[in-house]
C-alpha cells in the first residue's frame, strides 16, 4: 500500500509536533531534575554550616570548663593582648571540609541583640559560632548565666549538718525550700 502525496505530508508534520511535544517534556523534566538538585545542595551546605557552628560552641564551653579558674582561657571577640585573653577561635571537624569561628563576650540582659565587651567569669555570657561549609555561613549564639550553689538550696552543708530549736517562739523555725548535703 503506497501513501499519497498529502497523507506522508501530514504524517510527517504528526511526527515533527509530537518530537517538539516530547522535548519539551524531557526539557521540563531535566530542568526540574536540575533545580532540584541544586537545591538539595544548598540545604545540605546551610545545615552543615549550622552543624559546624554548634560545634564550635560545644568546643568553647569544653575549652571553658577544662580549667574553669583560667581568666584567660575563653576566647574573646577581640584578642586582649595586655591580659592575655585569645581572640577567636577557628577550627574544624573531623572529615569535615569547613570551619567554625567561636568567640565569647559579656552578656548585657539590657541590650541583648548586641555583643558586649571582653567577658571574664563570673558575669553573663553570649557565646556566638559561626559555621562555614561550602562558602555558606550559619551563625548560633548561646547565652551562658552563672548559677550559684545557693541559687538552688534554701540550706546546704558541706559535710554534714543538723539544725533545731524553736527560736523566739515554738513555730518560728520554718525553711522554705530544698535542702542539700555534700556529704
């Protein structure tokens, strides 16, 4: 069976609109496989740029507590070089390709959206990390209060202790509060 003329026409113009059709379909769906990609990318990099910066305040509160009597052992926004104090800190993860930048400085209850000066124990804190990957940069801060032994117990005894009595009057002995021991 032999086509006429005016049927291979049109089956040939059927065949060139369902090729552009089908481009366009595998067009569309690259394009979205590309975008996708993409952005699968960039949230990877902004949540390994914050996990990097808790670790670098994970690494300033171990480097604090490691020698809590140390003055100069936290490392502060500015380096303070007359009394010792470091600068900031950068450091790394292990088989990780990126960095973090920690720093301390004074907590003001105040002015709490800004950084105070140089901090020194046992005033407040703002601990801020940030964390690098990829060229994308995640910030964390965490603030740091001190708490006091006595902040917890209405009464507390080194070793051991006991109290009584009845004071002025037989009910005036009243503790209102937790007690503690260390012994």
């Amino acid at each position: 069976m032999t086509m006429n003329r005016r049927n291979r026409g049109a089956a040939l113009v059927t065949t060139l609109a369902m090729s552009v059709v089908a481009a366009a379909l595998v067009s569309a769906t690259t394009l979205m496989l590309v975008s996708n990609i993409a952005r699968a990318d960039a949230e990877r990099d902004a949540a390994m740029a914050l996990n990097l910066a808790e670790a670098g305040i994970n690494y300033e509160i171990r480097w604090i507590s490691q020698d809590t009597t140390d003055v100069t052992r936290p490392h502060q926004k500015v380096a303070v070089g007359a009394d010792g104090m470091p600068g900031p800190y950068t450091g790394t993860m292990a088989n990780i390709d990126g960095t973090f930048t920690v720093y301390v400085t004074t907590y003001s209850a105040a002015t709490p959206e800004t950084e105070g000066g140089t901090w020194t124990a046992p005033d407040d804190l703002l601990m801020t990390s940030v964390g690098t990957y990829n060229g994308v940069s995640r910030a964390v801060r965490a603030r740091g209060i001190r708490k006091s032994l006595f902040d917890e117990y209405a009464l507390y005894t080194d070793k051991e202790g006991t109290f009584g009595g009845a004071g002025a009057a037989a009910t005036s002995t009243m503790i209102i509060g937790d007690l503690g021991s260390n012994g």
